[in-house]
C-alpha cells in the first residue's frame, strides 16, 4: 500500500503544476478570492458544477469567464432572465422546408463551460431545462438526445440580496451543484489593489493554459489520489450528522428540516481528493475533507424556519458537526 501511495504521489506531483500555472493565469485578472478560485479548481478537477453567491461587484462573473479562457474550450454565457424560455437553452426542432422534416438547432448549452449568470433570475420551468445536462451529460430535443462535450461545467452566479424578479432554484437542481461558493467583501489592501488595477484589465489577455487531453489527464489523476477507510467513515459520519444529529449529541434537530443528500457523501469523497491534488499529495487527509465541506454541505441542508427565526445559518450548523465528529 505504502509503495502505491508513493506512486500515486509521483503522479501528483508530475501533473500539479500545470494546473498551478492555470491558478497563476487567472490571478491575472482576479485580485484576492483566492478560496473562490481554489474551489472553482476543484470542482474543474471533479468535473462538477459550482453556484457562486455574492453581492454584486465581487468578481464572480469575471472569475468564471477568465477560468473558461484560461482552458482551450468552447465557452458560452448565458444571461438568466424571466423571459427566457427551455429552448433559449436547450434549443428547438426547425422545420426544414426543402426535405419537409423537422432537424434540431441546439441551443448554447451545448458548449464546454457554461455561464448561468444570475441563474435564480429565470423562472422555474428554465433552470429545469438544465437538470438533464448537470446531471447525464446530455440533453433531448424532441425525440432524439444529444450527448454534450467533454467537459461539461456549469458555473452560475447569483445575488443572495436582491429578492425582487427572482426565483428560487429547485432543489433537485440545487442538489446537482457540486459546490456552493459564497464569497465576501475583499480586504482593505486587496480594494486598494483592485481600484489600481482595474483601468488595466482592458488590456490583460488571458492565455489558454491547459488543453482539454490535459484537464482530462489530471480528472484521471485525481480518481487515483488514495482514500483510507477511516477518512471514509469521516465522511459518511459528517454526512449522516446532517441527517440524524442526535446520534452525534448534537442540539440541531429542530434546526435542520432535511439533511444532505448521499450526493453529498460522493462530492464530498471526491473535493477532498482534489483538495489533496492541490496540495501535491496523493492521499487524502480530514484537513482535505474540512476544506470543502462547507462548499459541498451548506447548500444540501435545509434549515427549518426555526433555524431562520433564531439566524442559525447553514454554515453554522456545518461548523457544529466539524467540530463534533470524531476526527480519525
């Protein structure tokens, strides 16, 4: 076992740089969010799509486009709005006058990597329209389903103050995001950065780092980072915390309503072995797991209104089981 680790380590280390040089890439353009980005690599390397909540001006938008430059791959942005319709995004059958027969015209979700800008502005029926994508890689225009390109990302954004014209995302879709990024105000000298920086973005151009064989290369390399069996009863402990708190002497049973899903057990497995790729290892530790169990959690447990009445956040309950699960 000792030796396999040692191998998968070697591997880890071969392919880690390439995707440090896309993370050098995009800090280009972004100034600070270095958690937003490290997540968005993460979920690059799972294959899985990311919700990134902010309040306006944080850079969600340009962080997303500047990672789809950053990679050689068809990008497409899409901006939700309540008079989208399904085939906005999925397309249409056409007829066709000369042969007389119906023929698709797909839609821009048949692309590489996907902005949903400000997703939660499009009415239910649309951001449904995207649950065949997320989750089977394809989608069905009238009879006939097309399979999507490798890769297939969705990264969408929304505004978590701004209720006026919105809809709330469905959970099943909700549940299809692999991460939920929530990101924050910068610093004081990261502002200070950004305003100077700013006037010059104009002129900075964002060159493909990465190669799609790469990316897929480095997908293949983290399936093989080494997960013990102890880390994995950790997660499936963390997992079940959010469903059956009492089983953990934790005081949150009137605070959750449900608990995550068994998707979060496998995103969760799955972040942690990215997290440790990052780091240049090729085993799995619980540091691993902590990293990204906010992202993989905080949008799988829903909160019951008495959580909402006393201003428990999601984030707090995640905090509690961290800090009460036993840590192998």
């Amino acid at each position: 076992m000792d030796k396999d680790i040692r191998q998968i380590n070697e591997l880890v280390n071969k392919e880690v740089p390439l995707v440090r040089r896309l993370t050098e890439e995009m800090k280009r353009v972004i100034v600070g969010q270095e958690d937003m980005l490290d997540k968005m690599l993460v979920a690059l390397l799972c294959n899985g799509h990311v919700l990134i909540e902010g309040v306006p001006g944080l850079a969600k938008t340009l962080a997303v486009r500047t990672m789809a430059k950053a990679i050689s791959c068809d990008f497409r942005r899409i901006q939700f709005t309540p008079d989208l319709l399904p085939a906005d995004l999925i397309g249409t059958m056409v007829f066709n006058q000369k042969t007389g027969e119906f023929s698709p015209r797909k839609g821009p979700l048949f692309s590489n990597i996907i902005l949903a800008d400000e997703i939660n502005r499009a009415p239910a029926k649309v951001q449904s329209a995207l649950l065949e994508a997320m989750q089977e890689r394809q989608i069905t225009i009238g009879e006939k389903s097309f399979e999507l390109d490798y890769p297939f990302m969705v990264l969408a954004t929304q505004n978590p103050i701004e209720q006026e014209g919105t809809y709330p995302l469905p959970e099943a879709q909700v549940d299809r995001f692999m991460l939920k990024i929530v990101i924050t105000y910068p610093g004081r000298d990261e502002e200070k950065i950004i305003m100077e920086k700013a006037p010059l973005l104009d002129n900075v151009k964002i060159n493909p780092v990465i190669k799609v064989k790469e990316l897929e290369r480095h997908q293949g390399v983290v399936r093989q980072v080494y997960i013990d069996e102890r880390i994995k009863n950790y997660i499936v402990d963390i997992v079940i915390a959010t469903r059956d708190p009492g089983r953990f002497n934790l005081d949150l049973k009137d605070l959750i309503l449900y608990g995550a899903s068994p998707r979060a057990s496998i995103y969760l497995m799955l972040a942690a072995k990215a997290s440790a790729f990052l780091n240049g290892r090729g085993y799995v530790t619980p540091e691993d797991v902590k990293f990204v169990a906010y992202e993989v959690l905080r949008h799988r447990i829903i909160a019951s209104y008495e959580a909402e009445a006393e201003e428990v956040t999601t984030d707090h309950m995640i905090k509690g089981i961290l800090d009460t699960v036993e840590v192998p």
